[in-house]
C-alpha cells in the first residue's frame, strides 16, 4: 500500500489490519484485533472476525455468537441455535423449557416423557388436535 494510502487511513482514524482475515476498520494502534468487520461476518470477543453463515437461525450478533435467535430456534447458552423440531415434536417456535407455538394442526400438551430433556425440563409438547386424530381412525376404518 502506497503511503498516501497509509496516510488516508489513519486520517481517517482506520488502522490497516493485515493479520485479521474480513476485517474492515482494526482496533485504533492494533493490527491484530478487529473493530468492525467486512459485510456477512462480526467481530468476537477475541478481535476475530466470524461467518454470520456459520450460526443457522441466529438473529442478533454479539461478541460470543449469537444473542437472539430468529423464530423455531432456540440458544444453547453457547452462542448457538439450535432448531425447536430437535427437543420438541411438532414445535414450531420455543424457549429454553418449552415449546411456545405448536405446528399447524398440533396443540400444547404435557407429555415431557416422549422428547429430548433440555435445559430446565420439558414443560410442553405438541400432539395432534383430537379431530385430526379422530380423522385419521375413521379413514382407516373405512380403508379396511
């Protein structure tokens, strides 16, 4: 980089960082830490900069991972979201205890033994509507 290059730069308060991979502005005086980084990526509590792409389902960034997930995920606590379906059946948006909002076709009922325990037990799950079920037992009597 040319030195009127070098000299925009710091005029403009923006240090090159030439070890941070996607990095746009480094941390003022550093090379090694990020401050803001290049579009689809932010910046960890390390200075790194981190694929957005890599958090399926997550919302809103923050230094560690994701803070908010978008509806049908959950935070593991880690930085990470992880699908409602994995801990619930028929669950289309929930919380760390229980499933919020059932499928289509599927209401809230207490059956905690049939899935997968997370953090803090199973409140809820989602079974079909009693006339779904109801439904499907008449259109087998009738098949046979």
């Amino acid at each position: 980089m040319g030195l009127f290059a070098v000299i925009v730069l710091v005029a403009l308060g923006r240090s090159e960082c030439t070890t941070v991979r996607q990095c746009d502005v480094c941390v003022e005086g550093s090379t090694t830490q990020c401050k803001t980084c290049n579009e689809g990526y932010f910046v960890t509590s390390t200075g790194i900069c981190t694929e957005k792409a890599k958090y399926i389902g997550c919302e809103t960034f923050g230094d560690t991972g994701c803070t908010k997930c978008k509806a049908g995920y959950v935070t593991m606590g880690n930085g990470v979201c992880e699908e409602c379906k994995l801990f619930f059946t028929h669950c289309a948006d929930c919380n760390e205890t229980h499933c919020k909002t059932c499928d289509t076709g599927y209401k809230a009922r207490d059956a905690s033994e049939s899935v997968k325990q997370i953090a803090g037990g199973v409140k809820q799950v989602c079974g079909a509507h009693l006339n779904s079920l109801v439904i499907a037992v008449l259109i087998l009597i009738i098949m046979m």
